[in-house]
C-alpha cells in the first residue's frame, strides 16, 4: 500500500499518542490536531481517507484507534525513524537534539533492505538516543520498566534512561544541566510548595522543576 508522507504522519501519531508509557489510551479528533498542529477539519479529512485504507477507526465525536494494518504500518514507520536518529547520532556526530528532525525525512523512505542493512550496520540497537525502544523487523517493542524522576523517593538513587519531550530545547538543557542517558542522579530533597528537586549529579547539587522531572525518565 502507497501512502502519502501525511498519511504516514498521521498514523505515527496516532501511535505515539494511543501507546503511552506502555498502556492503551483513548484519543480524540481535538488531541490529535494539537499534536499535528493541524485544524480539527483537516484532521476528519485525512481520517476518513484512513478509514477508507481501513487503517484507522474511529467513534462519532469519540475516540480513534488503528486497525491491526495500521498498527502495523505505524511501528515500522517509528521503527525506521529510531533506527536513523540512532545512525545520526553514533555515526555522523549528530547531537541528541539535532537527529529529530532529519529521521522526521528519512523515516519516509521506502526499502526495506535499506532499513534491514541498516539495523544490521548499527549492531542491532534496542534504544534510541532518546532512551525509546525501535521496534525489530517483527515490529515486537522491547518494554523497559521506568518511572518519572519526580517519583523517586527522597534519599535514594537511580540512572537516566529516557526522555518523554524530545523537544530540542528540552534535550538542550538536559544537557546544560549535566545529564545524559547513563547519568547516575540522586534525589536529595523535594519542595512540597511547587514539587521542584534538589538533585545531585556528579558531586554538584542542583535544583531542577517538578516539568523537568515528570519528563525525565530512570530507573
């Protein structure tokens, strides 16, 4: 099956936004412009073009899912776009907050021997610069048991492991602030005033808000 680069677009995020953290959530026509930043109007014009491929579904003014066809073209497309922000950042020095954008072009490319020679290039990887696991050729994601920062308890330790916004200006100041994925971080103490954390990341103590802890990932 054909698809646009839009339509593809559109299934990705349906992906992104129904597969949250590991659990099935609902989504409707109005989060799913916001997201797309596209006019709600748009978005029932491409939907009905997708119900007609018989990739999506969706309820009256209710939710939307994909179909199994659509679930499966949705992780290959993702799968593509992680595999080449991996090939971006471990082989051509691109930096973690540079590879969004570019594997938002080359994820639309279609070879599968490409992809296949690829992932066979970059040793197999299972995560993403970003810390997000890229589906295998059977389109199987590997789940990795994580909790948010900000859900730490007091006192005790643990590694960053993934980001949940890869806005660039967010992958900036994670780094301004002297992390990466691997970085060791201790919570050292919690304002119940607004939620911010005392932090220690290599001997140096650092207060960051309760935002940036709810879209840092650990374990």
């Amino acid at each position: 099956m054909i698809l646009s680069q839009t339509e593809e677009n559109y299934l990705k995020a349906l992906f992104h936004l129904t597969n949250r953290n590991g659990e099935q959530a609902e989504v409707g026509t109005n989060e799913l412009a916001s997201f797309l930043n596209v006019k709600p109007a748009s978005v029932n014009d491409m939907l009905k073009r997708l119900r007609e491929k018989e990739l999506v579904e969706n309820e009256r003014y209710g939710k939307i899912f994909l179909t199994n066809s659509g679930q499966k073209i949705a992780v290959q497309i993702v799968r593509k776009h992680r595999l080449w922000e991996t090939f971006l950042y471990k082989k051509l020095s691109f930096s973690w907050d540079e590879v969004h954008e570019v594997a938002e072009q080359l994820e639309h490319i279609n070879s599968p021997k490409l992809i296949e020679q690829l992932e066979k290039f970059l040793d197999y990887p299972e995560f993403d610069p970003h810390g997000d696991a890229i589906p295998n050729a059977k389109g199987e994601i590997k789940l990795q048991k994580r909790t948010t920062l900000s859900e730490v308890e007091l006192g005790k330790s643990c590694k960053l492991i993934a980001v949940k916004d890869s806005n660039a200006d967010f992958l900036q100041y994670v780094l301004k602030v002297g992390l990466e994925l691997g970085s060791k971080i201790k919570v050292l103490n919690r304002q119940e005033f607004d939620g911010s954390l005392e932090i220690e990341i290599k001997k140096n103590v650092l207060s960051v808000s309760q935002k940036f802890a709810d879209n840092v990932f650990v374990e």
